[in-house]
C-alpha cells in the first residue's frame, strides 16, 4: 500500500520484506522492518520496541525522594541520568533549591556519562558499522603508523604497536573465536576504508575499552559507585571535606585532584584518538550521505548544563533549550514542559490503553496502561513474528509528539539548535568539520552528521567537565562547601498536591521527568526518553517517528546484509530499555530473537 504521512514521507509497503531483530551491539530489544523497491532502496519502514517494563507503574504511591533510585534502574547505560532527572522532577514539584556546589557536582557527573558513553557509542557500538575488523588483518603496520601520526600526535602509533594488535587481531580469527567481533557483515562492498585505516581503528577500539572505565570512577567518587550512583533530592550526598578529618567518604584534596586528572586525560583522549579517527573515517564515507530524515526537518532540546543553580531559564544552560521544525534553522521555538499542548504522548500505533486513542496526554495526565494485540496483518504468532502490522499497534514504545510534531532529539538536535542559534561554542566546531571536509551544511543533516555532532560533543563535555572542577574546586577554597538543602526534607512541610517536571540532556537526547505528588506520595511519574522519542511508532495522525523517517530512500548494497540500516540506526546510539522502561515479571521476551 502507498501512503503519504501528514510529516511528509511518502512510504511504500509493498516491496520485498528485510527484517532485523533484534539490532544489534545495542542495548535491547528493538525490532526493525522494511521494504525495498526493485533497485533495494528503503520505501516503508517500522521501529519496534518488543520489551514490556513497568518502572511508571511502579512508582505510584512511593515517597517522591526515592523516586530517583527506582528511575535510575530504567537503565544501566545512561547511568545517572535518570536519577538527575528525577530529582529535578521533585525539587521542582517541592519548590526546593540546591547549593551551587550540588549544581557544578551534578554536572560533572553528567557531563562524566557524555563523555563516556559517546566514546563507547562510537568504538564499540558504531564504529564497525564503518570499519572492516578482517581488513584489518591486511594492513601494513608501517603504513598504519603512518597515517596515524598524520593525524595526531598520539603517542601509541609506533609500527611494532600496531603489529602487535594485528598479531593479537590474528590470533582471535586463527582460534575462530572473534568475540565482540562476531557475526559482522565483513567484507560488504559498503566498507570504504583501507585497511590500515581498519587497523588504526581496531587499536583505538581496544584503547577505548580500557579508557572509559577510567572515566566513571568520577561518579565513583562523587556519587559513591558506577553504574547506578546515589543522588539526593535537594543537593548531593556527598560531603566535602578539604581539611582532611578523616571523615569516611568525603570529598578531599585527594580525590578532588584525582578527579581533575582523569578529566585531563578524558580531554586527551577524545581530542587526540577519538575526533581524529572520527574525521578520518567520515572522509572516506563522504558519498554515504542517508540517514538525515526527520532531522533536517524537527529537532528538540530540552537543554541542560545549567551555569548556575536554580534558574531553569533557557539562557541558564550551556547546552541549548529549543525546537525546530519543517526544516527552518531561522526560527527556533521557545519550550515549555509545562505547557499541555508541546509535549504529548500518543498510543494509537503503541501497546497501550487509553480512553480516546486519537489524542495525545501531556505527561502529567499520561496513563501506562498495557494493551498487548497483534494486527490483523501480522504475519506470524506473537512469539514468531515474521511481519508486524504497522497499520494496528505495533510496538512497546508511546509516540511523543512536540506540538503534534515528530522530533528527533539527541547529539545532533543539540547541535543544529546550537548551530542555528549562532552559539560560537557550537557553530565553530561544525563548520571546522564540515570545511576540513570538504561538505556543505546540509551534510550534517545525516548519519555521519548525526555520529560527527556525538563526537563533537563529547569534546564539548570533557572541556566542561574542567570548566565545572576549577568552578567547584575555586568555590570549595572560598570557603563554601555546602552540598545539600534539607530544608523541605520533612514531608509534613510539603503542600497536599503539586507537580513537578525534571529534564536533562541525556546522552541519547531530551529526557524529561513529570510527577505528580498528593499527600506526601507519588500519585503520577511519567518519563518521556530520547528513545522514546527517536524509536517512535506511528501516531494518530500517520506521523512516522525518527528511525522511521531516517531510514527512507536508503540504498542497500546487499539487501541481506543490512549494514546501512545498522549504520543509521547505530548512529542514534538506541536504548530500548530506555525507550520502554516498562519487563514482565519474569522478563519474558515477546518475539523470539532472530537476525535476517
Ligand atoms: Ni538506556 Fe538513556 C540516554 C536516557 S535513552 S540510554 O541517553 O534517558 O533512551
Ligand atoms: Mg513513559
């Protein structure tokens, strides 16, 4: 059948059927199908979330100050993020204000996980999307060297280095054992690289592995432990303690100096092996230019990294609040998570119930409640699904909606807001890149532009990791070590019902919290997540969501071998337990796992 979507899409679901279940080098459960024409171009496609949890449900009726320990467990990937978000939610339902120190800690941590999970975003979930790991076994070492000193001045680029990893890289393929590097599409025509750009980019994957669990021992000692660190509603729970008492688990000198040396060497790492293996790469995939979709036309940012505590104003954030929509950089729209009419989630196309499925609810109203059926197209029992119905209900994931407007969110949505907004922080970088290589602007609107503004940013974060330490540590030696508001701890001193809404910029995009507190206890918790947002289905008005939308008009080399959808894909770095953070008791699965 033939379909024009109200966003613009023209789809076509009659060609031949390429499913991928479950995509993989990702967390979860995400299920994807599509139709090809004759000439294997990408004519219809359908994002699925096949996992059921209950984290919404839950929450209901608990004390709102653990609210955070239970989101954080949404995801183990994202860490801390949720939970940032959650105490957000509160203190702003509470009316409650944290010290600065509790701000300058909070973003520290959660510029920590941007770091991180963008390094391990690009190594070990996307990068062999673009590089051929038994090409590697090829490459000259000398010549490998080479090219790596060409780039950077990394100091791990001797010859003998390199013929080491390939001598390891060799070893795994002789015993048949190829772990991580199992079940690639290697040697599809799609991969452009040489094979010592293979090499290069095998060595820093391994580097990358051993670095990022450098990196959250920041949370471990500013939030006790990684994954899942502990937050407080009102501020944070560790104490400072500079003048060494000995006092057990505070933050001194010490761990304070500790601190700023990973950030240096986080710096370091990304400025001197991750953007340039990422320019590297990109300048051979110039040609591959799919993958834009939705983002050339509607981008979201809730923004984050607040400069001072206290002022949710969007001038307050160093990463951008705004909307834009139809593909118009000149205006950027103002948000309000408040206002019912922005933010809406739509179950229509969705697992769920509600009592008029051709509206939308703000989060506030929102309602979980599940409705698992088939359509009367599926082909296939529900634990055997060859083709779902993308006419009826069709995965586990809510449709959120801005203004009735499907929206992708994440690295890039923060960039093109940046970008369009003339922020030099943000306009610099890219047009460095998009000179360097060559490309005009539209060229970001991709998904190499999609993995170049992850890349950028990560930078971007661990610069502002240094920016928020020297500010924490200058306020610490002016002799203000506050950490924690208790002032409303106590809920006699709460109102009878408020709400609150709490948001961050996750690393996969906009993440917002709302609750609804009544009588000391949650009455409602509604979180709306950057997969959530990106992985939606349909909603009532035939909008596609963000994977959808991206995935049109690509080219398969090998239509059964779907690197270019992995590649797309990838490039949003998905999270289904996120996008669903709704599991059956027994965390059963609902479609059984097979790749096609
Ligand atoms: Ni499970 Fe998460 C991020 C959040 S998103 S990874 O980033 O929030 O879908
Ligand atoms: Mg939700």
């Amino acid at each position: 059948m033939s379909v024009a979507t109200p966003n613009g899409f023209e789809l076509d679901n009659t060609g031949r059927r390429v499913v991928v279940d479950p995509v993989t080098r990702i967390e979860g459960h995400l299920r994807c199908e599509v139709n090809l024409d004759e000439g294997n171009v990408i004519r219809n496609a359908v994002s699925s979330g096949t996992m059921w949890r209950g984290l919404e449900v839950i929450l209901r009726g608990r004390d709102p100050r653990d609210a955070w320990a239970f989101t954080q467990r949404i995801c183990g990937v994202c860490t801390g993020t949720h939970a940032l978000t959650s105490v957000r939610a509160v203190e702003d339902a509470l009316g409650i204000a944290i010290p600065e120190n509790a701000n300058s800690i909070r973003n520290i941590m959660q510029l920590t996980l941007q770091a991180q999970d963008h390094l391990v975003h690009f190594y070990h979930l996307h990068a062999l999307d673009w590089v051929d790991v038994v090409s590697a076994l090829n490459a000259d070492p000398k010549a490998t060297s080479t090219l790596a000193q060409s780039i950077s001045d990394w100091a791990k680029s001797s010859p003998g280095y390199f013929r080491d990893i390939q001598e390891r890289l060799k070893r795994f393929v002789a015993m048949g054992q190829l772990g991580p590097f199992m079940n690639g599409y290697w040697g599809n025509p799609a991969y452009k690289l040489p094979a010592e750009a293979n090499l290069m980019a095998v060595a820093h994957y391994l580097e990358a592995l051993d670095f990022q669990k450098e990196i959250v021992k920041i949370h471990t000692i500013y939030g006790g432990k990684n994954p899942h660190p502990n937050w407080l509603v009102g501020g944070m729970p560790c104490a400072i303690n500079v003048e060494d008492t000995g006092a057990v688990g505070a933050v001194n000198m010490e761990r304070l100096n500790l601190i700023s040396g990973i950030i240096d060497r986080t710096i370091e790492f990304i400025d001197k092996v991750y953007l340039p293996d990422l320019l590297a790469i990109a300048s051979f995939y110039k040609d591959w230019t799919y993958g834009g979709g939705l983002s050339s036309q509607a981008v979201l940012s809730y923004g984050d990294i607040p400069e001072h505590a206290n002022d949710d104003s969007a001038e307050n954030q160093l990463l951008p609040r705004g909307a834009i929509i139809n593909g118009n950089l000149a205006e950027i729209h103002d948000v309000d998570l408040r206002d019912p009419e922005q933010v809406q989630e739509f179950v229509t196309h969705s697992w769920f119930r509600y009592a008029d499925e051709t509206r939308g609810l703000h989060p506030w109203d929102g309602v979980t409640e599940p409705n698992f059926a088939l359509g009367p197209n599926t082909v296939g029992e529900p634990t055997r699904i060859e083709a779902i119905d993308e006419q009826a209900k069709y995965s586990w994931v809510k449709a959120p909606r801005w203004r009735g407007h499907a929206m992708e969110v994440g690295p890039l949505a923060r960039w093109v807001i940046g970008y369009a907004k003339g922020l030099p922080e943000f306009k610099e970088p890219v047009d460095k890149v998009l000179t360097d290589l060559g490309l005009p602007l539209g060229a970001l609107f991709s998904t190499l532009g999609r993995t170049a503004a992850r890349g950028l940013e990560a930078s971007w974060a661990a610069h502002k990791m240094r920016y928020f330490q020297d500010k924490l540590v200058a306020n610490i030696k002016a002799g203000d070590t506050a950490t924690a508001n208790t002032e409303r701890w106590e809920p006699k001193t709460w109102p009878k019902e408020v709400r609150g809404v709490g948001t961050t910029e996750a690393p996969r995009g906009a993440l917002g919290h709302w609750v609804v507190i009544r009588d000391g206890k949650i009455d409602n918790y509604q979180a709306v997540v950057p997969t959530t947002w990106n992985a939606s289905p349909r909603d009532a008005a035939g909008n596609i969501g963000a994977y959808e939308a991206a995935l049109l008009g690509t080219p398969l080399a090998k239509a059964d071998e779907p690197l270019e959808i992995l590649r797309t894909l990838h490039s949003f770095d998905p999270c289904l337990a996120c996008a669903a953070h709704i599991l059956s008791p027994d965390g059963e699965e609902l479609t059984e796992i097979t790749v096609r």
